[in-house]
C-alpha cells in the first residue's frame, strides 16, 4: 500500500520550473551588478539565457551543476552579453563535463566562439553544436518530452532575439480514493492521467472523469532581453505567464532609450500589459542606479505584479 501511494504521489507531483537571475545589469559589471546572464531550471535540467562576464562565477554561487547545463541561449552579439562565455566553457572542459552543449547564436558569433574554443580548449571531453539563429527568426530552437524554447524577434542596434519557454500540457491528476476502489492497476496508471477512461474486467466502463481532476496549468516564460519599445514584442509573447523584460532607463531618460535601443522601465511594463502577462521581471539596468526603486516605482504604475530583479534571486514560475 505505501508503494502504490508513493508512485501515485510521483504521479501527481508538479515538475520544477524555476529561473534563477546571475545577473542583471547593462554594459559592464559594477560593484552592484553582473551583466546579463539567467538559468532556467525545468525539471532539473539547465538552460542558460546569456552569459555576460563573470557568469561562471554566479553559477557556482547560486550551487548549480555544470554536468546538468546542455543549452546555452545568447540574445545577441553584445560583449554583456556573452563575454563570460568563453571562461564558462573552458570551466565546463576543466571539470570534465561530458556528452553536448547546444549554443544557440547568431552565425557571427558562432564563428567567433568556435575559434576560440580551438585554440584555447581544442580538447574539450563534450562536443559543442552550433545552432545558428537567422536575425528575425520564429523558429522552434529546443524540445522535449515536457518544454518547448521557441525564438523570437527583438528590436535593438544589432540582431537580437528573444526566447519563449513554454512548458507542454500536463497530465490529468488521478483521484487516488476512486484508483483505489476500482483497483486500477499501476501499469494502467499513465494512460489514465493522459485521459483513457478505465475498462474493467466485467466491461464497465469508468469514466476518466470519475478518477481524474484537471491538470495544472501550462507555465511560460518570455526573455526580452535589449529591445526598444515595440508592440510586436507584446504579440510575440501574448499569454505568458512570466515576462523578464529590459528596462535599462526610467522616463526621463526615454529619448535615450530609443536611440540606444533599449526600454525605460515604464515601456516594459506596457509590453506586460499588452501581452496580458500576470508577472513582469525588470532587469539590465543602468550603471546610472544606486538604487533602482525609481524603476520599479515607474513600471508599477504601469503593471501591478514587478519583480526587480537581482544577483541571487530564484524565482518560482510555477
């Protein structure tokens, strides 16, 4: 009995989906702040959004695994942006990482890492692959069993693309007292939760909606990393359920924003709310800051649900 319990809590346990901010500042590193790098966590295994310089150095902190990140996601080619990229691979080959990383770049950069990586770790123990990101492209770039990492366009000084996590429908929950009074048996199980009714041996039939309650909600999670302003962005990501957008400036500094292709922290609370988001993370801000409370100030006004984000911070997408 407690077997046929604990495989049924397993059954019915709701998977881990998690980001974890490494850094959040624009430009350079400054004594506050890392430049941009976050990981996403599904189910435990590690996906890399950007990898700024001294990401490694995070990673460690914040207790991750080398041996768990396979994927590596860069936005653009701005140093910021990928100027740890290099160190953190070279770590990865010290510490004897095996089987694949997958970075997902632009053609630029892939020709640029690759040279690197010949010189400098040409003896590598894991293969790196190169997927290619075409500027403006909607493509498809990961998937399993359980996520999708789909692209999408951004709207800076250079090619830059977003990134959708998009979590796949679940399965149903099972009713553990009806499992146990029909004596299903545990092999019969998965075909349940996927939505089969249940036949017993007589030929009665037991409705799947007699054993089974609705499965939780699918969870997404939009990365809008440099972009200016733009309501596109707010039609690529409609219906996340969490979106990290830039928000380099506040509004008095809206001009220089848009010259430089970035968002004020307004601006990225209207993407938010034209996307119909239910939470908004604020990041890449300005060296300027001592303190970013007038960027949160600026986008609450806008948005309800903001996050600031910060070194350290984990945050639960579920």
């Amino acid at each position: 009995m407690l077997l046929f319990m604990f495989i049924l809590y397993l059954c019915n346990v709701m998977a881990k989906f998690q980001v974890s901010i490494l850094g959040c500042g624009s430009a350079t590193p400054t004594a506050r702040h890392q430049p941009s790098c976050q990981v996403v966590d599904f189910r435990d295994k590690l996906f890399m959004i950007d990898c700024g310089e001294g990401a490694q150095l995070q990673f460690r902190r914040m207790g991750l695994k080398f041996s768990r990140l396979n994927h590596i996601f860069i936005s653009h080619l701005h140093g910021d942006h990928m100027f740890g990229l290099p160190g953190l691979l070279s770590t990865m080959a010290l510490h004897e990482v095996t089987g694949s990383v997958t970075i997902h770049i632009f053609k630029e950069g892939a020709r640029l890492l690759k040279e690197w990586m010949d010189y400098f770790n040409r003896n590598a123990p894991f293969e790196i692959i190169y997927d290619v990101i075409e500027e403006g492209e909607r493509r498809v770039l990961y998937e399993d069993s359980g996520l999708t990492v789909e692209s999408f366009p951004l709207y800076h000084r250079t090619p830059c693309t977003g990134f959708l996590f998009k979590e796949k429908p679940k399965l149903r929950h099972l009713k553990g007292d009806m499992v146990k009074f029909h004596n299903i048996p545990l092999w019969q199980l998965k075909s349940i939760k996927e939505g089969a009714d249940f036949i017993k041996e007589d030929g009665t039939i037991i409705p799947n909606t007699m054993l089974t309650t609705n499965p939780d909600p699918c969870i997404s999670y939009a990365y809008c990393s440099d972009t200016m302003f733009d309501t596109r962005v707010a039609e690529s990501v409609k219906g996340t359920d969490t979106i990290y957008h830039e928000s380099t400036y506040d509004d008095s500094l809206e001009q220089k924003a848009r010259e430089r292709g970035h968002s004020t922290a307004r601006q990225a609370a209207k993407i938010a709310t034209l996307a119909d988001a239910n939470r908004l993370i604020i990041g890449h801000f300005s060296k300027r800051y001592n303190s970013e409370s007038i960027l949160m100030q600026e986008a609450k006004e806008e948005f309800p649900n903001v996050i600031l984000a910060n070194e350290g911070l984990r945050i639960d997408l579920e």
